[in-house]
C-alpha cells in the first residue's frame, strides 16, 4: 500500500516569505495529523483533522499557520509570514480512525522548512 | 498535561551488544505509551504501543518495552543490536479524549562495529 506522500521534500525561504506545504495521506484515512520537528526535539502536533473538520488546533499558531483539508484527503499546511524559528521538519500523518481506537499514525518523510 | 522525557541525548553501543533506552513519563492515570524509530530522511515508524493488559509488549525488529507504573517508565530494550538499529527513537505518551502522541526529544542511537 502506499504511504504517506508530502511535497516538497525540501525548501528554502527567506524570513518574511509564504510557504505551503502538501500531504496526501493513505488512500480512505480519515485522520490526519500536521506535526512540528525542530531539530533536536521531537515532533510537536500543530493540528489534527478528521475527515475535512479540526479536531484539534490548540498547537497551531494561527497568526502565521494555517492548514486545510480540502474533500477530506489531501491537506495543506500554509506559513506566511514565515520566521526564522519555523525552520523544521513538517511532518504529515495519517490513521484509518483516531488513536483512542487503537489506530496505527503513518507518518510521511516530512518536508525540511529553512527560514534564512 | 502529559510529558515525556528521554534522558539520554545520545546512546552508543557495539553491534551484538544489548540495548535499553530509558523513558519517563507523567500523567496522572493510565497513559497509552509508544516507541517510534526515525531513521534519516525516513518517517516515523511505531516500533510498539501499550494501552493495556500485559505490561511487558512486544515490538517489530526484536524490540520490546516494559510499562512499569511504579516507575513512571517504559524503557525499550533490544538484546542483540545490529547496526542497522542505529537511528533516532522517540518515547511518546498519549493521553486525554484523542490518545495523540506527544513526544519525547528524542534518544540518538549510535552503533559501532
């Protein structure tokens, strides 16, 4: 089966500059999940959908952050301004269900952010 | 809210030799409790979960984790490593009504040949 795709695999920004991100999630997941990874930390949940409605953004910093789920599959992650302290690995993951049903998270490669 | 904590930055073991890795977590009734592994430029995979029952779960690649709750621990141990386990390892603890995975730094495993 295949897994988690994200797009691109790298980019590289300068301060004050907008970058989107692309998830498609396994094929009928209904959970999908946007984690932070800065380097040296472990990845911190921005956001979880399930289906095309938020369950949880209390991590999101909406005042630069903001992500969609288009249709309930794919999803984007959108930073505009970006900062210097977004540089990270932005990790996409997926579940058949939620994890309080004993639902495995996929995760995808992540898409590596450089703020200059 | 829940916490994890992974004490050891950084772990280096000869290949063949054994490993555990330490994990700490709070919260204040059962928690769901996951290992995963990141290798580089590679998701992160669940090596194993425990939710309930026997605290002693077993996991793919010959891992396995023991839920001691006296402790606060669920420390993930390998008897025999293979140099092919060097990777990044993540203890992450799920609690409240959605059970989401919130993660340690991270424990950097290094194996010498």
């Amino acid at each position: 089966e295949a897994g988690v795709a994200q797009s691109p695999r790298y980019k590289i920004i300068e301060k004050r500059q907008s970058v989107a991100f692309w998830c498609n999630p396994i094929s009928g997941h209904a959970t999908l999940y946007w984690y932070q990874q800065i380097l040296g930390q472990g990845p911190k949940l921005l956001i979880q959908f399930q289906n095309n409605g938020v369950v949880d953004d209390s991590q999101l910093p909406k005042d630069r952050f903001s992500a969609e789920r288009l249709k309930g599959v794919d999803s984007t992650l959108k930073i505009q301004p970006a900062k210097l302290e977004d540089s990270a690995v932005y990790l996409c993951a997926s579940s058949l269900g939620t994890v309080a049903t004993n639902e495995k998270l996929f995760f995808g490669s992540g898409t590596q952010l450089s703020v200059l | 809210a829940q916490s994890v904590t992974q004490p050891d930055i950084h772990i280096t073991v000869s290949e063949g030799a054994s490993l555990e890795l330490r994990c700490n977590y709070s919260y204040g009734a059962t928690p769901y409790l996951f290992w995963y592994v990141q290798s580089p430029g590679q998701g992160l995979q669940l090596l194993l979960k425990y939710f309930s029952g026997d605290t002693l779960v077993q996991g793919i690649k010959g891992f396995e984790a023991e839920f001691k709750r006296s402790q606060s621990s669920f420390n993930l141990r390998k008897p025999s490593v293979h140099w092919s386990d060097a990777a990044e390892y993540f203890c992450a603890v799920g609690a409240g009504g959605s059970y989401i995975p919130t993660f340690g730094r991270g424990t950097s495993l290094i194996v010498h040949p």
